[in-house]
C-alpha cells in the first residue's frame, strides 16, 4: 500500500486512494501511530464520486470517524490535483459535512467551508462564556486577553461534557491566535482548520473583527480566515512531507 504525508500547518495526514467504501478504524489507527506508523493526526482515504471529483472518508488517530477537516480539506484537495483526480485548480468534493469547493494555487489552498451552526452562546464554564459551534465538527470557543496558558484538563473535561473540540482565541486587530484541543487526538494540535473557523465565526458575529483576518494556530504558521459573500473561507499552504510504502 503506497501511502502519501501531508503536513498544513503543523496538522498532518496520511493521504491514500481506495476503490470501495470500507471499515478503515483499525487502519488509521495503525498507520496515525506517531512510534509504530507514518504518524499523522488523521488518515484520508479519496474514494470515487458519480458527481464530485471524489468522496472523503475521515479518520481521527484514534480511528474514529469525523464529518469534516479544515487543514485535511487543503491538504487533500492539493493531494487530488496531484493525482489528477480534480483538474483546472479547483477540487470538489463530498465530505460528511457536505459538499466542499477549494481552489489550489502552487502549495496555497483556499476551501470554501460548510455554513457554520451556532449552536449556543451562552455557555458558562470556569467563569468565561464559550460558545458551542459546528463548522463540519463541534467546537466550543472561548474569547481571551492571553491564551499564553491553556488547562489541558480542563478542556479534556469540557471535550467529554460537550462532545466538542475545544479552542480558545485571541484577537489582536486584524489578527486572531489559536489554540486547540481535538477530540479523536485527545490532545492539543498545532493547528485546527474548523477550530479556527469558529473562532472567526464568533469574533465576526459579536463585531471584533473585520470579513477577513490572518490566523496563527499553535505551529505558528500564518493562515487566513474571511467571509465573502456569505461564505466562509479557510487559506494558507500545505506541505507534502513525503511518499511510503507500508508493510504488512
């Protein structure tokens, strides 16, 4: 099996084209181990599509299915235009959240994100307001002066009482830091696309930032989250780490 390694933003991939549909948990679990495996944050296997350029299946490390990926809809839409698989720049394709559109310019990939859901707003946990918001996966937000510190326990509790992932942001300006805490990797990650999205999702709904700023997750990479016309959209480059054969 000939596996490829995508890195956007510190977030990592393994990539993999199949024919069928199939149970793949044992799999992404096996090559997402970080001593034993290629190592990754999630596997993507591109599966055929009588409409779009092709259908996602989506792995958390942990072998766990999600619905959608801000950095592995990039990396995966870079990973198709490779292949041939999508054609003129452009990529589209079915996601458990729903049908997304990106456009591939060298190594920089926008994707046009599923319409976010603002679950509530009126969470009130360790003495701050989160906001709980699904933009292809739950997230709960939290809005801070300093995000220097963030309580991995604490979010670990808040993942597992809300079934969400967790991010807590920083806005400067036109410029917004954040951090995350996924679920399926059970840990912080150096960057979340969708994380990231609901942190502009709530900044832009209460009025601190103007349709389109520059984000930097943990890894420190700069990314760039707008709203135009309606929709949201998620940019910034993607790396393809390298190319292996696995071994039974």
């Amino acid at each position: 099996m000939t596996v490829t390694k995508y890195s956007a933003n510190g977030n990592d991939f393994v990539m993999l084209i199949a024919q069928e549909k199939a149970d793949r948990s044992e799999l992404a679990k096996k090559l997402c181990h970080r001593q034993n495996g290629v190592g990754a944050d999630g596997l993507v296997v591109l599966l055929p599509h009588p409409k779009y350029d092709f259908e996602w299946e989506f792995y958390n490390s942990d072998g766990s299915r999600a619905d959608m990926c801000g950095n592995a809809s990039r990396a995966v839409a870079h990973f198709a235009h490779e292949k041939g698989i999508s054609k003129d720049g452009t990529a589209e394709f079915l996601t458990g959240a729903g049908v997304i559109h990106a456009t591939i310019n060298g190594l920089y990939v926008v994707s046009d994100m599923t319409a976010p859901k603002i679950i509530r707003d009126d969470i009130e946990e360790n003495g701050e307001i989160w906001w709980l918001i699904d933009t292809g996966v739950p997230h709960l937000v939290a809005v801070r002066e300093d995000i220097e510190h963030f309580d991995i326990g604490q979010a670990r509790e808040l993942r597992h009482k809300y079934n969400a992932n967790v991010n807590i942001c920083k806005v400067d300006g036109d410029t917004m830091y954040v951090r995350t805490y996924e679920r399926g990797v059970e840990d912080e990650t150096l960057a979340c696309g969708t994380g990231m999205v609901a942190c502009f999702v709530r900044n832009h709904k209460e009025g601190k930032i103007p349709d389109q700023v520059k984000v930097y997750p943990k890894s420190g990479d700069e990314l760039y989250v707008s709203y135009e016309n309606g929709v949201y959209r998620f940019g910034g480059k993607v790396t393809k780490t390298f190319i292996a054969e696995t071994i039974e």
